[in-house]
C-alpha cells in the first residue's frame, strides 16, 4: 500500500495552480473540468509518477472553519520534504512568499512554515 493521492483545499483553483507551480516548483500533472472546478493534481518534477497533491476547492462548508482554526494556531496543513530548508527559505522569500516560522532546528529536522496564498500554512522540512 502507498499513498497517491493527498488533498489541499484551496480558495481558488488558479491562484493555487500559479503559486504550486510557478513558486514552489511543482508541475500540473491533471487537469480535468468538472462544472465550476477542476480535478487538478500536481507532482514534484523529481517523481512524475508518485503522489499527487490534488488542489481541491474549499467549497465543502467543513473547510473553512478547519483551515480558519489551524491558521489562527498557526499549524500547518502538510509538510513538504526539500533538501535545504535554509536555501528554500532564501529563494522562496526572494519571490515574495511569506513564511510565519523561519528555519528551525528541531532535533533530527530543520522546519520552516510558509503562507501558500490559498488558505493554507505549509510546513517545508528537511531532514538531517
């Protein structure tokens, strides 16, 4: 057994998309309409076959309060694995982005948590 696929519930499906790809690196893997959404998935360049993260709309009334309640406490959603959190954090803040926890050594892992403009706190991890 393995994951394929994990959600992210996003404000908006284009804003999302920019920022997943453009910004932190990810590429589109599916793109299929349905009514006013997308079923939009993304993969890391370095593993086109492996885990999609689905952009899904946050129109599911559970999803505000949920993500409004982990923001205010300032948990994130999920957890991205890099190489470098240090080097990621210099790049991704000279595009701009907004982290709410800078880099962290945390025993075995260096943790940095970002703002992804779509509702969200992503936690950016590496370990040592």
């Amino acid at each position: 057994m393995r994951i394929h696929l994990s959600s992210v519930f996003v404000d908006d499906q284009d804003k999302a998309l920019r920022f997943y790809t453009e910004v932190l690196g990810f590429v589109k893997k599916t793109e299929v309409p349905l009514g006013e959404h997308r079923w939009l998935t993304v993969v890391s360049p370095e593993d086109p076959d492996g885990t999609e993260l689905v952009l899904e709309p946050d129109s599911h009334p559970a999803v505000k309060p949920y993500q409004t309640a982990l923001v205010a406490d300032g948990i994130p959603l999920t957890s991205f694995a890099v190489d470098d959190v240090h080097a990621e954090f210099r790049r991704l803040r000279g595009l701009g982005v907004r982290f709410t926890q800078e880099p962290v050594e945390m025993g075995p892992v260096v943790t940095a948590v970002l703002d992804d403009t779509c509702g969200n706190l992503i936690q950016i991890a590496q370990y040592k």
